[in-house]
C-alpha cells in the first residue's frame, strides 16, 4: 500500500479531515529538501511552518535524539533528570530569562502564558478575582484550544466551539492608539505576534512595538510576545523583537526549538511573572522531559554554533530581493523579514491555492493562506543558487 494514491485514499477514508493538504507524499527529508513517495524531489518553502528552521533530519540533532533515546526518554517531572537543567541553562544564556518553564505544543505555551499573566494579575498587580483582561489583536493566530480559539478573528477557528473563554479584548493589529485606549486597570497582558504569520507575513508599522513597550511599562501590563513562528532565526534575528529594539516580558518559543524532531515548547519569563506558579498549579506529564531537553539543547546549538540566523537574514534579503523583481500583473504585494516572506495575488487571480499546486509541479513546496496569498519559509540552511532557482519557479508560475 505504498503508492500515493492509496495513502492519500486511506487518509480521506480513515481521518477526519481538519486538514486539506496539498496532495504530495512525503517520505524523506534533508537539508532544504524532501522527496515524495514516486522519489521527487521538492524544495520545501514552509519548513513545517517554521518548525524545521535547521533543515530536514541536521544530522547533530539527530545524532542528540539517538543517544539519549537510547539513555533515557521520559521521567516526569515528578522526578528530575540530567537534561533540564542544561537546557534551562544555555536557554537563559541565549535569550536573557530568567525563569523557564518548558512545555510541548506551541499552544501549551500560549495556554501557560495565559494562566501565568492571569494568576500574577491577581496576586501581584491586586486586579479583582475572576477579572483579569488579555489584550490581543485582530487576525492574530496562537493555536486552536478552547481558550485561544475564544479570542480568534477567524470564523474557521471559532465558529461552532462555544461558549467562549471570557477575558479577552481585541485590538486592531499594527494600530498603537487603539492599544492604548483598550488598556484599563484589569488589564494584565498583552498577547502579540511581532510579525502576524499565518495572517499573510503581516509586518506592522515602524514604532509600533516601541509604544505598546511604553504603554505596558506605564500602565504595568506584562508584554508577551509569541515568538514560536517568528523565533529563533526565521526573521533574520534570534528573536524577532530585536528588529523593533524591544524587550518583552514574557517570550514564547517553540517550532524551531527541536528543529523539527520532537513537540518541544517554552515560556521565557522572569521570577515575577513565573514566580505565582506553585507545585501542583499547572504542568505536564512530557513537558520538561529527557529526550525533549537533549533534543532542543542540540537544535538550538547547531543553530547558533552554524550561522543559520546570519544566514537567514542575508538569504532573506536577497530572496526579497527576486521575488520583488518579478513581472507580474497578478502580484499585488510582497513583504518579509529575514526567511518569513509572502506574495500576495490580486483577488481577480482566482485564489493562491492553485499557484501552490502548480509550484508543486515545479518541484517547489509553498503554502496558501488567507486566500491570496503564498506564504514562503524555507529552511535558513538555503544557499545563494537555491534562492536563485525558487525565484525562478516563483516567476514562471505567476507571469
């Protein structure tokens, strides 16, 4: 039952179909590449939505995985092990936290996060019990649990899954005068991605982020920052704040921290915000585990120690650079940071998805979203010719 056809057969009659994939087969993956099960070979532009940042199966991080599966997988944090406090170490060293609490999923980081602000919102800014508000901005994205599909804009995430988690108000993205006006005196945090992903690489203006870093210090309003797409190199930095010249006070991370391996999630934070979470308050059965740790502990390594975030913002640069040179009467805009890069079509271009299918063709992997737009994110190991001959694929398709 190995050919595609019957995989992909087996899939629509067995699992429920949350998902529309583009239908290739994959089954190989290294470096910037991956081939399908008739043995093509495509070059990924989504990199798992940026889980894969060091490319498909880094040797090292696969290497780390191997030994210590061998060693010792999970303990629960009912005990402890030898990984985690390494990993809380040169994640510390790396990112400047102070306290750390590691989870799986992205969206358990949000959901942590959450927990944290509200918690620390009542016991140390003294908001009434049952208060506390969440700032968040319109068409953000930051998982699909009840609770984050609660403060969604988009009716896909959250229509049909009420009731609703209350203490949220949303915002316009980019606009700092609507973010100031929405600040009251139960307002605990704000929840912001520094470039809106799966939005369509949404950048916000100049400034923006300098002022909503004011308006929280002021106003005593934990800033959180998801970085778990735009984190660790995609935008061309470590963190995607660094563009914006800003600290926040909470940093989510996830995606890139296995490099593609395992689910491995983290909040970076301080011991206030942190420090309201006693024994028995919120935790996880992998979270903080053994193989997690040595995984994430030689994905960040390779990352840094190999000159992937110097790299991505010099073949960010230079992608741009291609894709803004294209002639075409269809390409209504193109915007990006470092490898986090989109193309948006005109609405008479009839939709993205059929561009994607037709990249798909050409050997390139692309991913639509919000209708019009083709999103690319390829690998932050691509080299200078590989860019040359994405942009080329990209150009043949949309002339």
């Amino acid at each position: 039952m190995n050919n595609s056809k019957n995989l992909i057969d087996t899939e629509q009659r067995l699992g429920a179909h949350n998902y529309k994939p583009l239908d290739v087969v994959l089954t190989r993956g290294e470096g910037v590449y991956v081939w399908d099960t008739d043995g093509k070979r495509y070059l990924d532009c989504l990199s798992a939505y940026s889980a894969v940042n060091q490319g498909h199966c880094h040797p090292k991080i696969l290497a780390a995985m191997v030994e210590q599966a061998g060693k010792l997988t999970l303990t629960s944090r009912a005990f402890r092990n030898d990984q985690l406090a390494y990993l809380y170490e040169e994640l510390a060293a790396l990112t400047g936290s102070h306290k750390i609490l590691p989870m799986n999923s992205g969206a358990e980081a949000v959901e942590t996060a959450i927990k944290a602000v509200r918690k620390w919102g009542y016991e140390v800014k003294g908001v009434p019990d049952g208060k506390a508000e969440i700032i968040v901005c319109a068409d953000n994205f930051h998982g699909r649990t009840l609770s984050i599909i609660s403060f969604s804009t988009d009716p896909d995430a959250r229509t049909g899954f009420g009731p609703y988690t209350p203490g949220f108000r949303t915002v316009p993205f980019g606009d700092a005068d609507a973010f100031a006006a929405a600040i009251n005196e139960n307002t605990v945090a704000a929840l912001i991605e520094p470039i809106q992903g799966e939005a369509g690489v949404i950048i916000p203006p100049t400034g923006y982020f300098k002022r909503v870093r004011e308006l929280c210090t002021e106003n005593k309003v934990t800033l959180i920052l998801d970085e778990i797409q735009t984190g660790l190199g995609r935008t061309g930095k470590l963190l995607a704040e660094e563009h914006e010249g800003i600290e926040a006070d909470v940093t989510l991370i996830g995606k890139a921290l296995s490099g593609g391996f395992y689910p491995v999630s983290a909040v970076l934070s301080n011991s206030e915000v942190l420090g309201v979470l006693k024994p028995g308050q919120h935790g996880s059965t992998f979270g903080g585990n053994p193989l997690a740790c040595a995984v994430a502990r030689a994905a960040l390594k390779v990352l840094t120690e190999e000159g992937m975030i110097e790299n991505g913002e010099k073949m960010g640069d230079y992608f741009l650079e291609g894709l803004r040179s294209i002639r075409s009467n269809i390409v209504k805009d193109v915007r990006g940071r470092g490898l986090m890069m989109a193309v948006e079509l005109v609405p008479e271009a009839g939709g993205a998805r059929q561009f994607c299918y037709t990249l798909k063709d050409h050997g390139l992997l692309a991913k639509d979203t919000h209708e019009n737009t083709i999103r690319l994110a390829p690998p932050l190991v691509i080299t200078k010719s590989q860019v040359d001959w994405a942009v080329e694929q990209i150009e043949k398709t949309l002339a």
